[in-house]
C-alpha cells in the first residue's frame, strides 16, 4: 500500500533518455523532487538540467546504487531494449517503489515485470503510453494511455492523478492485452503505410506531388505525414511492428490485398478494380453518401500547386482494403489513436466519401499509364517493408530505413516534416468537431 505522503515529491528514476524520456521528466517536473537519470548517451560530468528538480546524472554502478531512494522508476528505452533494461535494474528498487514504463507496446514490459515480481510482490504498476512524438506533436493535445497492470485500486487511482495533467485527453486500458491489440490496429499498417511512400520517394528520386504536378493539399498532407514517418529513428516503428504474431497476421492480410488490387491495375481489369473499391468504401463508410470529414477549405489549403492531375491514391486505397480485410472498423479504435492515425483516416474518408474524387482516384492508373510505374514503385517498397516484419527480419528494416533516410538527408525534406504538425493539427481538430456533431446528434 502506497504512502500518498510519500509520493507528493518523489525521486524518480528514469532509464533511457531520449526523446521520450527527456519529454516525460520535463511533464513531470513539477511535482518531483529529485530525477536519477540513466542513459548511455551522456557522460557523468554532462548532469542535465530541468525546469524544477535538481537532476542526476550518473554511469550504471552509481545509477544502480541510487535506485534505493528512488520511489518511481520509469521505463523509457526502446521497446526490444526494454527486457534487457528491467531485468537489470528491477533488483536494485526498493520496497513498494512504483513501476511504469513508456514503451509503445506494453506486453514485454509487463511479462518482464510479471517475472520479477514472483520474488518481490510489494511492486505494482501502471504503464503509460504517450501516443504521439513529443518532438513532433505537443502531447498535452495528443492520447496519454493508462494501463493497469499489477496495481491496487489505490495505487491506480494515485497514478492517475500523478500523471494525468500530462495530457487533456487521457484513455484507460483495463489490460495490456486490449491495449496491445488496439495501438496495432492503429499502427502497424499505418506506419507501414506511410514509411512506403517514404521510401518510394527516396528510391525515385523524386515524386510528381512534390514538383507541383500533383499539388492538391491532398497530396502535399500525404507526403507530409510520410516524411514525418521517415523522420524518426528506426527503433520506434521497429518497436510497434515487430514482436507482435497479431501484427503479422494484420500485416499478412493486408498484403494480400494490396496484391489484389494491384495485380487488377496490371492486368488492366479496370470494372473489376472499380468495384472493389467501392466493396471497400461501403465496408468501412457505408452505402449512402455523406460528406467527408474534413472540409474542402482545410485540405486546400496546404495546396503548393495552381494545377492538380488525377492520382490513384493507391496508397490510401490499399489502407482502407487492409482494414476491410482484418475487421477493422477504424472508428471503433480512436480510444488508441495517434496523429498519423488519425490524418491517414481523414485523408482515406476524403478520398472515398468525395464522389467525383474517388471515381477520378480509380480511373487514374488505368486513364494514365505513367502512374502505373509510379506505384509499381510504392508496391515493391511496400513489399519490402513487409517482408521484413513477416520474416523477421531486423537487419534487413534497419538497412531499408538506413538507405531511405539518407537519400531524404540529401533531398532535405525538413520543410515537409514541418508541415505535417499542421497537418495533424487540423486532422485532429476535424475529427473532434465530428465527435461533437453526432453526440449533438
């Protein structure tokens, strides 16, 4: 049972500094008295320095040491170093010291945990999960996740005051489980999405959108939601697609999809393409018409372009197809949503639920042949991307997301990851005005 005396300045232990870590001791600040920080990137003599409490900085022996007075540790390293991580410093807490991590996939934290506290059951927890890159979006708009693992309904309830002014929109997951499931729902195929179009852009070179010939604001959000993609290291969506036999199997039957369609284009089957399309649009928006999301006014205005030519938006099409062919029903996930998430799903319901655009969208790769070739571009890197989470294979992501991210270093493509923030600003606004639509009604 936790002394809530106790707990109202704490001394926190943070391991892995990076991004996130740095982000969390920043929230968290003003309520802690003293940070011991561990993270193989600074040096002893190198202490950082916060807003609030003093700051420790300290190599792994003395780190080790000052865990005894720590009251909160708090997992933040990358989610394959995270059991490594765990099972060296879990023995050095101390009796009832509260356990929380900020991994973007929770079910190798908690059966790390679950082991460990065979031998110590005085240790509870409750893991976060801030559902944005707190570089790129500001996380008190954005999902900070709750999920309850090990802890008394007194504990949970400390945790959730304690880190809840971390974010206005707080979501609660009774289980890693459900928490698992649903933030793979939301990302796998997402980011996958958006690092092919990524690497399609590094692999050709060039893509007609940013040259001003595909110049809709439709076009330019999606480019900027890839390139925001690209921008993060590889460990972050190698960390949510990888380790997951749930994923590969949302991964598998999306490739098979993409397959279909595709090989409809290439055989040049275009009534057969057509209403397959609209078999997906009516799974996932329904038969009857109804006006998208986002508003004309909101996509145009990240136009770059005077002249905008028809675009199969394949890539946006194939999405939709994978969540048809999982059972997805995108709406019913939004309790784990993300910013790419949700500017991929306002982008898609645009592109299905503007009439004259979805049937321009589908006509295009058979009306201009060129297009052909630019998607058989975005299918093979596709492709790629995908085997190397169906087979495993790490070294080959890593190599992938090495080459993509330095040809976009020459390309420089800062302009457009700087974009992608209103992007998904204006995504998130649309879809909060949505909500409040039909509650209204």
């Amino acid at each position: 049972m936790y002394d809530k005396m106790k707990f109202d300045k704490p001394n926190v232990a943070i391991i892995g500094f990076g991004t996130m870590g740095r982000y969390t001791a920043e929230a968290l600040s003003p309520k802690v008295k003293s940070f011991f920080i561990n993270d193989s990137k600074y040096v002893r003599d190198k202490d950082i320095t916060l807003r609030n409490p003093t700051t420790f900085k300290l190599l792994d022996w003395e780190f080790k040491g000052y865990l005894k007075h720590a009251d909160i540790a708090i997992f933040c390293t990358p989610t394959d170093q995270v059991e490594q991580s765990m099972q060296t410093y879990l023995p050095f807490l101390k009796n009832g010291t509260f356990v929380t991590g900020q991994t973007s996939r929770k079910t190798p934290e908690s059966k790390t945990f679950d082991l460990f506290r065979c031998r110590r059951p005085d240790l509870e927890m409750v893991s976060l999960h801030t559902m944005c890159n707190p570089a790129k979006s500001d996380p008190t708009k954005e999902i900070l996740g709750l999920i309850r693992h090990h802890a008394s309904d007194e504990t949970y309830a400390w945790a959730r005051g304690f880190f809840g002014d971390m974010s206005e929109h707080i979501e609660e997951f009774a289980s890693v489980e459900e928490h698992d499931t649903m933030t793979a729902n939301t990302q796998i195929n997402t980011s996958r999405t958006n690092l092919s179009i990524a690497s399609s852009f590094a692999e050709a070179g060039c893509f007609p959108w940013v040259e001003g010939a595909y110049g809709s604001g439709l076009d330019v959000m999606k480019f900027s939601l890839a390139m925001r993609t690209a921008s993060l290291k590889d460990h972050v969506y190698r960390g949510i697609q990888f380790g997951s036999e749930y994923g590969k199997e949302l991964v598998s039957k999306a490739v098979e999809v993409e397959n279909d369609l595709y090989g409809m284009i290439l055989a040049n089957q275009r009534d057969e393409y057509a209403a397959r399309v609209i078999e997906i649009k009516n799974a996932l928006f329904g038969e009857k018409e109804r006006e998208p999301i986002l508003r004309d006014e909101e996509v145009a205005q990240f136009s770059i372009g005077e002249e905008s030519k028809p675009n199969s938006h394949s890539s946006l099409i194939q999405w939709a197809g994978g969540l048809v062919a999982n059972g997805i029903n995108p709406f019913e996930h939004l309790k784990a949503t993300t910013p790419n998430y949700t500017a991929l799903l306002l982008l898609t319901d645009y592109v299905f639920n503007r009439k004259e655009l979805l049937r321009e969208s589908v006509h295009a790769p058979f009306d201009h042949p060129q297009l052909r070739q630019e998607d058989l571009v975005f299918h093979s890197q596709s492709r790629g991307w995908s085997d190397a989470l169906l087979f495993d294979n790490v070294q080959g992501y890593n190599s992938r997301h090495k080459q993509m991210t330095d040809k976009l270093e020459q390309l420089d493509v800062s302009d457009y990851v700087e974009k992608s923030k209103d992007v998904t600003r204006v995504c998130r606004e649309a879809l909060a005005r949505e909500r409040d639509r039909v509650m209204i009604h």
